[in-house]
C-alpha cells in the first residue's frame, strides 16, 4: 500500500477541499515542481528546451484553454489554433507600439484580446450545440485565419506577412527573440503555465466550474436550478480563448520568435483536440500528458530507430505518428472517454490496495 | 405542531394557483383545462394512469412548458407561464421522472450546484480561490455537508453519480433540490423504480423535509399506498383532465378515479 489515504482525516472542509486532499499528491507535486525549477534548467541541454519542454508546456497551456471549454463546459470547439493566433498577434501589435511596457504585462494582456474574440464567437453556443457548434467553431477559425493573412496592419506590413519578435528584455537579461538563451525562456514559460493552471485548477473547483459541468452535463436540469446557460457558456468562452491567447503570444514570443497564418492553423486546433482527448476530456493533469504525448511522439519516434543506427525517414515517421495517434483517439473515445489521466487515477487506486488484488 | 400544520389543509394560505391550464403539443392535448390550487406546508399529490399529464403539469409550474390558455398564480403573482429562471430564484425546485442528474460530477458537487443561486461571489475572488471565494466555498458546503447527514449519503459524497444505482442517485437528485431551500419542492415519481425499503427511506425524507422544513411539497406518485399515506390533499387526472380532487379517502371512493384505475373505457 504505496499511495493511500487511510489514516489522513480531514478535521475540516478547507482541508478536505484543497486541491491536493491526499499528502502523497501533495509531496508529488512538490517533487515535480522542484524538477521543473531546478533540475531540468541544470541539466538539459538547449535543444531538450527548445524542442520538447518548452513546447510541451505551451500546447499544455493551450490545451487546458481548449478542456475548460470542451471538457468542463461541454462545448465542442475546433478554433482554439485561431484564438492563439489573436494572442500572439495581439501581444506583437502591443510589443511594437508601446515598445517600453515589459513583454510579460504585454503576454498577459493579449489574451484578453483573445477572450474577447472568443467571446463574440461563444455567442451562437446559446443557439446551437455539439456538432453544429462545432461547425461555427470552424468558421471562427477559417476567419481568423483569413484576418492574419489579409490584414496587412496587424504584421506591420511586413513583406514576409510574417510577424517577428523584437528583443525585450526582463531587469536587463533578454527574454524574447534568438538572443534569449532557452533556459531564460523556458523559466518564465514555465511560471506562467504554473501559475495559470493553478488558477484553472481554482475556478473548475468552485462554483464556475460546477456551473460549467452542469452545463455539460444536463443543460435543463442546470437551467431549472438557476444556473443561466448564456452566460456560463460566454464565461467558458472567454477564459478557454484567454488561455489560447497567452499560449500563442508565449508560442511566438517564447518559443518560435516568428510566425506567420500557419502557424495558427486548422491542424493546431485538430493538434490541440487529439491532446484534450488523449490526455483526458475534464481533467487539468490530462492537457499535460496528452502535450507531452502528441508532441513528443514524432521526437521519439525519430529518435528510437537512430539509437539503434537506423534512419527512418521523415514520411515514415509522419505515417506512424498518425496510426498510432489515429488508433489511440478511437480507443480513447470508445473504451476511455477520461483518456491518460482516468488511467492514471485507476492506477493509484490500485496502488492503494496493493499487493492485494482486490 | 405549528399552527399552520393544524389547520385543514384546505384553509391554509395559499401558495401556488392553477387555473383554466391548457397544454397541447401539435395535435396532442397535454393537459386540458386543469385548475387547483397548492396551499403553504402541504403534501399535494397528482396521480393518473400513464400519459395523464402529470409531468406536463409540473413542466407547466415551473416554467419549461408554456401554456396555450390559463393563469399561474405563485406568491400571489399571477403569469400566463412562468419561466424556469424565475420559478428558481423564486424557490420552486424539482426532481425529474427519469433522473436529471449531473452524471460526471459527485454527490457534492450535485448538490453544491443546488446552492449556484445563493452564491454571489464574482470571479476575480475564485480565480485565486481566496477571501471571500473560500469564504463562501465553505458556507454552502457546511450547509450542504447538512442535507447529506439528513439523507444519509455519507459514503457516496465523492462518488461520480453516473456510478451510483437508481435509488441513490433519486436520493442525490432530492439532495440537490433541497440545497436550494425551495418553497415549493415538485417531485416525480421520487419513488419509482424502488424496492420496498428503498421506498419507505424515501418516504420518511419527504414527510420530514414537509415537517422539518416546512416546505410546500406537490408530488406524482403511482403507488396509490405511498400516495394515500403521504398527501394531505390528492388531484386526480386522466387524459389531461381533472376527475377528481380532495382528501386520500375522498379520492379513493371517487367512482370516476376507480373507473380511470381500472381501465374503464371512456
Ligand atoms: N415535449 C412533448 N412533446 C410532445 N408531446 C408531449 C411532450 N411532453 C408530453 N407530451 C405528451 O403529453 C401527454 C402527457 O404526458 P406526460 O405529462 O408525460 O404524462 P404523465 O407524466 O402523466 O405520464 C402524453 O400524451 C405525452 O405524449
Ligand atoms: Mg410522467
């Protein structure tokens, strides 16, 4: 009996409703976090940064945007690639016209440029539900996608089209563009995904997240209870975009230090979806292990054959990649709807009792 | 005893009244010209065969159903049809025939949304769950910790509901409803589906909510056993009509409501 949680009483409500009831999670937790904050700077190298940890923590991010929405709130959508596109281009256009506020207020405030947007896209959400939604989802994100292209102010009229990030620095050490050094970049990703998942963490366990699962659960049930659909789904709108939204401008301020329509498009938000459903639809620790696990396939799939000597082309790997992920949506919608996370909390409960059996 | 509780049912104050209610779906005539009246601290009941309009009419009361024709008057407000986000924030609460749970979220969490109308906190306090957001948090759940020590739910409070059998999630549904505080609580069918010991437990919670709360009660219920020792006051209908409306023993010898139980060709 490794994991348990016999013996630990909870002698009031505030401790039975914290977010980590169990002292293993809690003490898990910690561990985690000081490996993210100590060891992983010490020791990985900048391509592990750049190429894997980085990433993973922004599509994380992103990703937990997309499962407030999808998962808690029920509402399906395939434009969170669009809504991270307004944060990034939002957090350029600030970047370049008030060149003397600090970057990071810039990342912040770009998402609300982004929960705007997605507010205004929420609105049919009163009307229309699941597949249809879906459908409007879509459409959002084919018009923004058209916006990036074709509004030549929002790239400063760049010949390239593309947008591309300015040197900013944070007390003096450069924390944007190729100058910053990816351990730089990878410290502040990193408290910033910390800190907004932390938040999310908050508000799914107080009673806008009751509401949102209500919502998704039984939606006349939740109406006869008082809670009014409009403005929940709205508020699930906006605060998923928002977290899109400072997920793009960390993408291209953070990580990319460029980027142009594709990066924003329809395959990042079908990218973003496989990670809610794999990593688990309605759980926060699920946007990590599905990040982790769609990002880093394609990796490890290149890196596998070549510590055994071979070489397997790039196609090859694509076709692989796209089996396994294929195969693995089918198997998490059908047998796992809770996807990695719902089997990671199976097995803790068979930690629990072991080595017993039952 | 209260003094309320000692008056004839059918003297006491008046709560909700139904008058001239007409329904139809189409060509389907739901409900046709129903009206009678619920009374503060009762157990009203309706029964009827199947298809009678029972749940219509509950659907009518609390808003999910608008009328063609009639008059609903709570509180001494009178609506041509309510809406079901008025009849919340103005205390009417319901359970459902076929369970309307929240199937992914736990018993807590069930009946914690039972308290959404009563909590206010705004979001800048829950994003950092943090003053008055834990605050409040914590209030509703003592209150909430309350209804389930009444209903004997303990054991599943951190059950996923799509988990638990039928006769507790009715318990859980009934939880939910009694978070809200309603005045007036509407149940269908709390009973059906139960086995005999599950009915009696259900039984007692709904005369001790009526006794201890003292709230107004209008239930559907086809157990004409369970109906006749609950109710203060039964309706009766049959093809959306009312045949008959009075006390248990009033019913119960009513030629027109033996007729409609047996199957009497009409
Ligand atoms: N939403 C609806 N649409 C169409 N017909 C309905 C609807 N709700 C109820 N009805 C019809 O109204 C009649 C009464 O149904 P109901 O109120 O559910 O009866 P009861 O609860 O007494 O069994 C039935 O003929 C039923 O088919
Ligand atoms: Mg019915």
């Amino acid at each position: 009996m490794l994991y348990r949680e016999a013996g630990q009483f909870k002698t009031t409500y505030r401790a039975d409703q914290a977010v980590f009831p169990i002292r293993q999670d809690f003490i898990g937790i910690i561990a985690i976090l000081a490996v993210l904050f100590v060891v992983v700077p010490l020791t990985f190298n900048d391509f592990w940064l750049k190429s894997i940890m980085i990433p993973t923590l922004i599509f994380a991010l992103a990703a937990i945007g997309l499962n407030l929405l999808t998962g808690y709130a029920g509402q399906l959508s395939l434009g969170t690639g669009g809504f991270m596109g307004v944060g990034a281009y939002a957090c350029y256009k600030l970047a370049t016209i008030f060149p003397d506020v600090n970057i990071l207020i810039h990342i912040f405030l770009s998402g609300f440029f982004a929960a705007g947007v997605g507010f205004i896209f929420g609105l049919p959400s009163l009307r229309i539900k699941g597949f249809y939604l879906a459908v409007a989802t879509l459409a959002s994100q084919f018009f923004l996608e058209w916006a990036f292209g074709r509004i030549a102010w929002l790239y400063n009229y760049n010949d390239s089209g593309a947008i591309e990030v300015p040197t900013r620095t944070l007390f003096g050490v450069p924390i944007t563009s190729a100058t910053a050094a990816p351990v730089t970049q990878y410290l502040i990703v990193l408290a910033i995904v910390v800190l907004l998942t932390w938040v999310a963490s908050n508000l799914v366990r107080g009673r806008f997240g009751r509401a949102w699962m209500a919502v998704r659960d039984m939606d006349i049930a939740a109406e006869l209870i008082g809670i009014r659909l409009l403005p929940t789904k709205l508020m699930a709108f906006a605060i998923s975009s928002y977290y899109a939204g400072v997920a793009g401008a960390l993408m291209v301020f953070m990580w990319l230090g460029a980027a142009e329509v594709e990066s924003f498009d329809i395959n990042v938000s079908f990218q973003l979806l496989f990670m809610v459903i794999i990593g688990g639809l309605g759980s926060l620790l699920g946007c990590f292990l599905g990040a982790a696990f769609i990002w880093n396939l394609p990796i490890f799939l290149r890196a596998v054959p070549e510590m055994f000597g071979t070489h397997v082309n790039a196609a090859t790997v694509e076709h692989i990649q796209f089996m396994i992920v294929g195969g693995l949506i089918v198997f998490f919608l059908i047998v796992e709807p809770n996807g990695l996370a719902r089997m990671w909390a199976v097995a803790k409960e068979k930690l629990r009792r072991w080595p017993f059996p039952y | 005893m209260s003094a309320a509780e000692q008056l004839a049912p059918a003297s006491r104050e008046l709560l909700l009244n139904i008058e001239n209610v007409s329904l139809s779906f189409g060509g389907v005539k739901a409900i046709r010209d129903v009206s009678f009246d619920v009374r503060k601290g009762e157990i009203r009941a309706i029964i009827g065969p199947n298809g009678a309009g029972k749940t219509s009419m509950l659907n009518v009361i609390n808003g999910f159903y608008h009328p063609q024709e009639g008059t609903i008057t709570y509180r001494g407000e009178s609506r041509r049809d309510m809406r079901p986000h008025i009849a919340a924030t103005q205390g009417i609460a319901r359970t459902f025939q076929n369970v309307a749970l929240f199937r992914g979220m736990t018993t807590l969490d069930n009946i914690m949304t039972g308290r959404t109308l009563k909590m206010k906190t705004g979001l800048f306090w829950h994003l950092f769950r943090w003053g008055p957001a834990e605050t409040e948090e914590l209030e509703h759940r003592e209150q909430v910790e309350r209804i389930i020590d009444f209903l004997e739910i303990q054991a599943i409070r951190k059950t996923p509901v799509g988990r638990l059998p039928y006769g507790l999630q009715k318990r859980v549904e009934l939880g939910r409803a009694l978070a809200m505080e309603p005045e007036l609580l509407l149940l269908d069918e709390p009973m059906a589906g139960m086995n005999l010991e599950e009915k009696e437990d259900m039984s007692r919670f709904i005369l001790d909510v009526s006794s201890q709360f003292g709230t107004t009660i209008a239930l559907i219920e086809h157990d004409m056993g369970v109906v006749m020792d609950l109710s203060d006051r039964v309706v009766v209908l049959d093809y959306g009509q009312k045949i008959a409306d009075g006390t248990p023993d009033e019913v119960k010898s009513n030629q027109d409501v033996i007729d409609a139980y047996l199957g009497v060709a009409h």
